[in-house]
C-alpha cells in the first residue's frame, strides 16, 4: 500500500520529492521511506510551533532525532524548499554540549518574506541509542492556501506594540519624581 500511496502524493504534491534534498542535489528521503504522510490544513497553532533537534554520538552509536519544518510554494513554475530553523541540542559521549534556539515559523515566514502553500512537518524518531533500533519518520503536509498569513502577522505585531509599550509606560513610570522626562 506505501508503493500506491506514494505514487498518489507525488501527483499531488509534486514538491514532495524536493524535501531532504544534499548539496550535491541528491534526494536523501523518499516518500517510500516515510512510516506515514497525513495531510492537514495549516492554522496559528502551527505557526507558534518550532522544529527541534536532539542528537547524541559516542564511539558506540548515538541517535538523532528531529522534527523539522519545511516551507514550499510555487514561484512561476518552479517549486520553492526551504528547510527552516530548528531550536536543539547535541551532545557526545565526551560531554560536549551544544543547545541553540530559534524563532517559531510565523516568525521566520515574516523575516524571509515567504507566504508557502505548504508547511511540511517531518518527524524522525531515533528509538534505540546504540543503533539497533527502528528508527520511524511522520511527515504532516499543510495546506497553508487558505490561511491568510499577512493578517497573523499583523495580529503578531499588534500584540508585540502592545506589550512593548506596557513595557515602556513601566519604566516611564518608574521614573516620574526624577529629573528630566521619559
């Protein structure tokens, strides 16, 4: 059943192939290779979300998982991938660490400039440390067309004028019976 629904996603999706892409050009993940592919409409709730990452290697193995988002829209005739950032951490089995953090995808869709007829969810849970495991991948496709994104961020920044000057009004009232004006 995975060979025939595959099939059928690449009809519908035809970006679908363009995901996990290397820098050679080379697909590295293929939808056959995914465990299931739900499809959903896209809403606020997705974009307050951010992907995240969790690694771990020693000489003996280590795991990676992820959720990691993709935005895709069209541009002319061309279908447009871009992998966003991931909030996360590594670590080994020398005790370096790393954590790094990232912006939700409402904010990164606003920063870049992208209004995508897709968000792609892609999940990949590495079960078993030592590498002996069945390592499983989800992906959720949303549809992103009939959600209208310029008004999310316009409420995103109207919130954000409000707090920010709540914040200002505290720090002017802070200081009235002192010298000079805020």
């Amino acid at each position: 059943m995975r060979q025939y629904r595959a099939k059928i996603l690449r009809k519908e999706f035809p970006f679908i192939n363009r995901l996990f892409v290397n820098y050679e050009g080379q697909t590295k993940l293929w939808p056959e290779d995914i465990d299931d592919i739900k499809v959903r409409r896209g809403d606020k709730i997705l974009l307050a979300k951010k992907g995240f990452e969790d690694s771990y290697s020693w000489s003996g193995g280590g795991h990676y998982d992820y959720t990691i988002y993709f935005a895709v829209w069209k541009d002319g005739e061309e279908w447009r991938v871009v992998e966003l950032d991931s909030a996360g951490y590594s670590g080994t089995g020398s005790g370096e660490r790393h954590e790094w953090d990232a912006d939700t995808i409402g904010e990164q869709l606003f920063t870049k400039g992208i209004n995508p007829d897709y968000i792609v969810k892609c999940i990949q849970n590495d079960t078993d440390d030592n590498g002996n495991g069945k390592v499983t991948r989800f992906w959720t496709i949303y549809k992103m067309k009939r959600f209208d994104l310029k008004n999310y961020h316009q409420e995103q920044i109207d919130k954000a004028a409000v707090a920010l000057k709540a914040e200002i009004a505290a720090v002017c009232e802070g200081k009235k019976g002192r010298r000079g004006k805020c």
